[in-house]
C-alpha cells in the first residue's frame, strides 16, 4: 500500500523540537524478489501453450507444467523469506523445510513436463529438468543447513525464545495494520517506531534467551493490550477525527516506548553482570592456581 510522505516540515507533520529518537530503520528489499517474480511471470508460458494445444494430453500436460513452476516460485520466495530471518539473527535454527531446495525440484519438474509435448522421447525432457533445477541453484543458492549461534545452549529454551517473539511479532504486525485504517500519517510513523524498539528488545531476548521471563510481559500482555488499543483507535479516529483521542493514543505508545527501552537497558545491564561475574571467577581461579596477572 502506497504511504503519502510525511516529515517534520509536511503538513500536519510535528514542528516542535526534533525527536532525538531515530526513525526506525528501513527493511532492505528482500534479495532475489526480482528473480522471483520472473519465475512467476514464466508460469505464464505453458497456460500460452495450452490455449493453442492440439488435445486434451497436451493441455493437461502445460497446465499442469505453469502450476508447478508457479508453485515453485512461491516456494523459492518462502524460502528467500526464511533465509533472510535466519541471517538477521544472531541465534537461529536452520529452517525445518529446504524451501529453495524444494523450489528448484518443482521447477525442474515443471520445465521437463512441459518439454515433452513439444519434445520426443522421455530423456530430452529430463535434461531440460535437470538443466531447469541446477540454473535454480545457481540463481537462488541452497537454504540454510545449519544452526547458528546455539553451541551451548539450551535449545529447549531458544524454542520458547522463538515461540515467544513469533506471537509477539503477529501482534505488532496486526498494530501496524490496524493504525492504517486511522489514514494518519503521523499515527502510522509512532506505531513504527514502538515496533521498532519492541524488535531491538527481541534482538535481546533472542542473544541471551534466559532473558525470556524477565520480557515476558512486554512481549505478550503489553503488546496485545498495544494491538487492541490501536485497532480501537483507528476505528474511532477514521469517523471523528477526534484530536483528544490521538493525544491520548500517542501517550500510551510514549509510555510503552520508554517501558522497553527501560526493560532493554536493565537486560543489556544483567548481562553485562553476568559477564563480569564470570570474569571475576575466572581470576580468582587463575590466581589461585598461581599464575601471574597484570595489573
């Protein structure tokens, strides 16, 4: 959905002083979306072919050959989406289904069937797949097929991590779509910047999962209480306009942005504790053990 721009010096922008908190950052466009919507424009190819098909066989034969290569540009772009969370995170499980893997199959599938109505025999056909699934490797690469930064760890609890901020992630996606119906371009701007500290603080909570009970509360309660809130805001203020109504909204989403930050910074300190803790520990075994240490 287009966004109309909105600053500081546009209209209805705020002119006071400026907000010493940075915009939330713009997500980069997810890699190879270009060369999946190609792949999806190529399914197009044999449904052309079937409309000119002298038979039944053959027009069974392209359908089914568009829905596969179109079914596998679907996978391919679910895939790109995983591969592109699992390179955000610091601590992240390879993805359970090989989607791209999958995606170069059915593509190399698709492209085979399609050549054998216009092809004899059954081996030209599979050189066509083949050829058809490893240019899809070489475009699109292989998924993920590791773990990453979960040495150690215990995975029973970065399940919960991941469990948890997947439900917490629904909530602020459904915040952000509800304050569109308001048509503020001031509103929308406020509800990106509490996502964007609500995610800083999941970045915490994923780096050093036993921080997940400490956060519980600001990754559930508050930021379903956060998504209804803006959900019956933006219906109010769609038909009144009302200006106290967006005052009053503004300040909660004031209150909730210094809560996080307030909560990120006491985590950020308790592992900073931590860590010296252990450092202390260390010396005093290194001391004991009489090794020399600098000063």
């Amino acid at each position: 959905m287009a966004r109309r721009y909105g600053g500081r010096f546009s209209p209805g922008g705020a002119r006071g002083d400026a907000d010493p908190t940075p915009p939330p950052a713009l997500r980069s466009p997810m890699p190879g979306r270009a060369r999946v919507q190609i792949l999806m424009a190529l399914s197009v190819v044999p449904v052309i072919s079937a409309l000119w098909s002298g038979g039944a066989v053959p027009l069974a034969i392209n359908l089914i050959s568009a829905a596969a290569i179109f079914g596998a540009a679907v996978l391919t772009r679910e895939g790109l989406k995983a591969e592109a969370a699992w390179a955000e995170r610091k601590i992240a499980r390879r993805p359970a289904l090989p989607r791209k893997l999958l995606g170069a199959g059915i593509m190399g599938f698709g492209v085979g069937f399609a050549t054998m109505s216009g092809l004899s025999g059954l081996f030209p056909a599979i050189v066509y797949g083949l050829v058809a699934a490893g240019l899809h490797v070489a475009a699109f690469g292989s998924d993920p097929m590791r773990d990453k930064g979960i040495e150690g760890i215990d995975t029973w609890q970065t399940d919960r991590v991941a469990r948890t901020i997947e439900e917490a992630e629904a909530h602020l996606s459904a915040m952000e779509d509800a304050v569109l119906r308001a048509r503020d371009r001031e509103a929308e701007t406020r509800v990106e910047r509490l996502a964007a500290k609500a995610r800083a603080m999941f970045r915490t909570v994923e780096d050093d999962p036993r921080d997940l009970s400490a956060a519980r509360k600001y990754l559930g309660v508050y930021l379903m209480a956060a998504r209804d809130a803006a959900a019956k805001f933006a219906d109010l203020y769609a038909q009144t306009r009302d200006a106290k109504a967006k005052a009053d909204f503004f300040e909660l989403l004031d209150e909730l942005e210094r809560g996080f930050d307030a909560k990120r910074e006491t985590l950020l300190i308790t592992d900073r504790t931590d860590l010296e803790v252990e450092i202390e520990v260390l010396r005093d075994r290194l001391k004991r053990d009489g090794l020399p240490m600098g000063e």
